[in-house]
C-alpha cells in the first residue's frame, strides 16, 4: 500500500495580550518551538516591551503600496537584537503598520538559522511576487551543516503555516493560492480569461486577455486597479486587448470581472465552466454537496 497518510489538523492558539483584537497577538502551535507575535504600529509601545523579543528573530514588517499594486509593501529582517532593530525601523521606515516577529521559545534559533530564514523569505517573496519588497537585494542563505539546514527548513515550514492565518499571502505564488479544481472563463467584448477560486480572492491566470478600453460607467476602483496594473506591466497591450503577464490574485470575482471586461460587473454570474455553469452555480452546488453528505 504506497498511499500517503492524509494531512491531520493541528492547533494554532492565538492570545490576545492587550485583551483586544487591535493589540499585540502570541501565536503558538502545538508541538513546535516557535512563536510568532503581531501587533500594528499603533501598539508598538506594548510590542517593544515584550520579553519574547530577548533573542534572535525574524520579522516582517507590511503595509500598503501607493499603487496598489500589489497591494502590500513589506520588509524582511533578520536580527540577534530584536529591540534595537524595531526601534531603529520605527524611527526610519514610514510605510509600515504592522509588525510580525518570529522568534523561538527555548532559544534553539541562532544567527545562522535566522540568517538562512531569512534569505528564504525574501526569494519565496520575490518568486511569488505578490508584494513590493523594500528589500533591496536577494537574500544570501549563510551555508549550514545536514542538521542544522533541516531544523531551519522544518522552523520555515511552520511559519509558511501560520503567515497566512495572520493575514499574509506574499511567500505563496498565485498559482499556487488556488483552493479550487474547477477552472472559470470569462469572455466578453475584447476579454478572454481564465480563473480559479484562491483562498485570499480570486486568481487570473497569465495569457488571460482584458478589454483595450473601460466604458465611461465603471467603478473608479476597477479603472485606477486597471491603470495601476499597467503601470507596473501586468497589464501590457497586446494588440487589440491588454494581455495579463503573470497569475495575479484579485480581491474577489467580481473585481476581477471588472478588470478583464473593462466595465462593472458581478462576477459570480460572469465567470463560468467550460460546461456554462456559474461561479454563483458552482458555489451553490458544492454547498448543497456537503450539505447532503
């Protein structure tokens, strides 16, 4: 029998330190060393005094592009002095508003494994392309032994995990954010597209064809997400249609409607099966599935 053993769940725990939702969150996971903290800007103070921040740690400082696109700005870091490098950012970075600090509980993390974590991050951010880094070259990974390469690598796997229960899709390509088999078209004037369902929205597929032109109705988000996505060569005309460079995850179907098709549009009823079947359809049914189960 070579089947492989099915996924099993396990337990995230989030605690909430300020007793708010605003506040600074620890998160554990069951079995794993590890600990992540979060917290905005606006609760740095309580951040900074934090006595998990006494070691080595990784972090991960976002916040929003003025484009748009893609929608998070962020930095990666590294550091054996946690406080000092927050301070240091908090007085000289402005386009951050939240901070995400990974450190380690029984301080088994040393220099070279957050310097490996790291280098990782940032070529998983880079590869994906799903947020403007302000790192401003491509992370070296310091050469470690056998073990010590296993025990960043299984620390980096938990981190992946948890980076998205926290709100952060930017190590994962937007191929790879697919949470659905079934591929939807899109087609109307100037437009043919391909999509899937993502857990963070909805995926675009490159080779994906949007109308040259928007019509005078159209939301002013969908034309200044349209301008944008030009703008940073996602969008580039090709011939008599703008053609989409590489997969990019939209906020829902029905922005990405809009988008390809140039005009407002509700993309539950837009997006449809090979076989003519709606997304709204394909929801519904796949709700009534498990229901009936």
């Amino acid at each position: 029998m070579n089947d492989l053993p099915a996924p099993i769940g396990t337990s995230i725990r989030i605690f909430l330190a300020n007793g708010a939702a605003d506040g600074v969150w620890v998160v554990e996971k069951s079995n794993w060393t590890g600990k992540a903290l979060m917290a905005p800007r606006t609760r740095y103070k309580e951040l900074r005094s934090r006595p998990d921040l006494d070691g080595p740690g990784v972090y991960l400082l976002i916040g929003p592009t003025e484009s748009g696109v893609p929608i998070h700005r962020v930095y990666i870091g590294e550091t054996d002095d946690l406080p000092g490098r927050l301070d240091h950012h908090n007085r000289t970075k402005d386009f951050w508003n939240r901070a995400i600090v990974f450190t380690s509980k029984d301080a088994n993390l040393n220099k070279a494994h957050i310097r490996h974590l790291e280098g990782r991050l940032i070529g998983l951010g880079k590869a994906a392309n799903r947020a403007e880094l302000e790192n401003g070259t491509v992370g070296s990974t310091p050469p470690l032994s056998e073990p010590d390469t296993a025990e960043a690598e299984a620390f980096l796997a938990e981190m992946l995990l948890i980076y998205p229960v926290l709100g952060v899709q930017v190590f994962e390509k937007a191929a790879e954010q697919a949470s659905s088999s079934v591929v939807l078209h899109l087609a109307g004037k100037g437009t043919k597209a391909r999509g899937t369902e993502a857990p963070d929205g909805f995926v675009v597929h490159a080779g994906s064809l949007a109308r040259l032109d928007v019509v005078p109705s159209i939301h002013a988000y969908g034309a200044q997400l349209r301008a944008a996505l030009i703008g940073k060569g996602r969008l580039v005309q090709n011939g008599a249609h703008l053609l989409l460079t590489e997969d990019y995850v939209f906020t829902s179907p029905s922005t990405a409607a809009m988008v390809m098709l140039g005009r407002t549009a509700n993309g539950r009823i837009e997006w449809k099966t090979a076989e003519g079947q709606t997304l709204k359809d394909v929801q519904v049914e796949r709700g009534e599935g498990l229901r009936g189960a």
